[in-house]
C-alpha cells in the first residue's frame, strides 16, 4: 500500500541555521511528490513538487527538496531558517495522472528559536 | 487567488446531531476534496469528488456523506455526529491536471 512516513514529529533550530526535513515514501513506481506548509490557524500552502525531471527542485520561500529513487526519498531542505518558517510541514504523494488525491505524512512541526 | 471558503472556523456539536460542513471555490476546478487532520497522524482522505454529483470514497469514510449539487460547492455531511468525530476538517479543491491543492482554512469541529 502506498504511504508517506515523516520520522521527525517535532525539530527545533536556530534562527539562520540550515534545516532539512525528511519524508520518505512507499510507492509501486515514482509518484507525484508535493511538500505542503500549514502555518498556524491557516490551511495548506503547496511550497514545491516533483513530477518528473531534475530531482533537485526549488520552491517558495527559498525552500528546495531533491528526489532519490534509490532511497525513496523527498527529503526538504532550507539553507536558512527565518523565524516565520515556524509552521507544520506535510510531505504528500499522488498518483501520476490522477486527480489529485494525495496521502499525507504525519507531519513535521519546525519550531524556531530566536 | 484562488479562495476556498469553509463555512465555519469553529463548531460545536452534541452526540447524535447531524452535522453539515460547507465548503466553496471560486475557481470552477473539478476536484473537490475533505480531508481530517489529527494530530500525529496527518491528513486523511474522507471523500472526494471529480464531478457535479460525483463522489468516491477516500479512506476513512465511514460515518461520514457527502453532497455535491453545484460544482463550486461540496459539503460534508455527519449523519450522527459522535465523539471520535471531533477533529479539524479541511477541503481542498484541484484542477484535473493534479498540478496542486488549494486548502480552506479548515473547521475545528468539537463533539461534545
């Protein structure tokens, strides 16, 4: 069955340190990858996805995630981190050519110390 | 922008009443979707729709229906809400190409 795993459930990090978000996804062949931020009282907000191509792929708010096969793999990363990146951090896949339907991670909350 | 209005920020219900969560986009996209988010175990796929009056299941949808008369409207129904019900719901609309999800801000849904 296809699945979406997320190890981290809670990272803390310094304001202007690196950051980097794991995902890591079962799936029969390469999915369509989408890393999503939900910000406080607010829905989701697509930050990048993957469908085909180069594997290193940039995003909004200065944020990238590179596809590895090999390792199944979407990992998120930010050189980086501004105190307003503090939200929660979904990491999803879908079915290439269907509708839209996605299964989600369970989610990463990146909190931001001063 | 695309908006995607939920009807409510916050609801408060009794065991046994049946519940309606609307949701509407102004885009004209096909794809409608409800979503439940708990915490520490993400979103999950209620129901979908790809058409007016369309519908499939997702993957959690027992104790739940769903409505989609109008293709800018798809409401989610609880036909008698129960504790375990209690959660934040979101809907997402889509274009057919699966480009992206455009989120509504979501309905805190308290079962009391």
């Amino acid at each position: 069955a296809q699945s979406v795993t997320q190890p981290d459930i809670h990272i803390t990090v310094s304001e202007g340190a690196s950051l980097e978000l794991r995902c890591n996804y079962s799936y029969g062949a390469t999915p369509y990858l989408f890393w999503y931020v939900q910000s406080p009282g607010q829905g989701l907000q697509l930050l990048l996805k993957y469908f085909s191509g180069d594997t290193l792929v940039q995003g909004i708010k200065g944020f990238e995630a590179e596809f590895k096969r090999s390792q199944s793999s979407f990992n998120l990363r930010k050189p980086s981190v501004h105190w307003s990146d503090a939200a929660e951090y979904f990491c999803a896949v879908g079915e290439p050519g269907n509708t839209g339907k996605l299964i989600f991670g369970q989610g990463t909350t990146l909190q931001v110390k001063p | 922008d695309v908006k995607v209005t939920q009807s409510s920020r916050y609801l408060v219900k009794r065991t046994g009443e049946k519940v309606f969560l609307e949701c509407v986009q102004d885009m004209d996209h096909e794809n409608m979707f409800w979503y439940r988010q708990d915490p520490g175990l993400g979103l999950r796929l209620i129901y979908f729709s790809y058409d007016v009056k369309m519908k499939e299941k997702g993957d959690i949808p027992e104790g739940y229906s769903v409505s989609r008369e109008k293709k800018e409207r798809f409401s989610l129904i609880l036909e008698s809400a129960s504790t375990n019900q209690t959660s934040m719901y979101l809907c997402a609309t889509g274009p057919t190409n699966n480009e992206k999800l455009f989120f509504g801000s979501g309905t805190q849904l308290s079962v009391l």
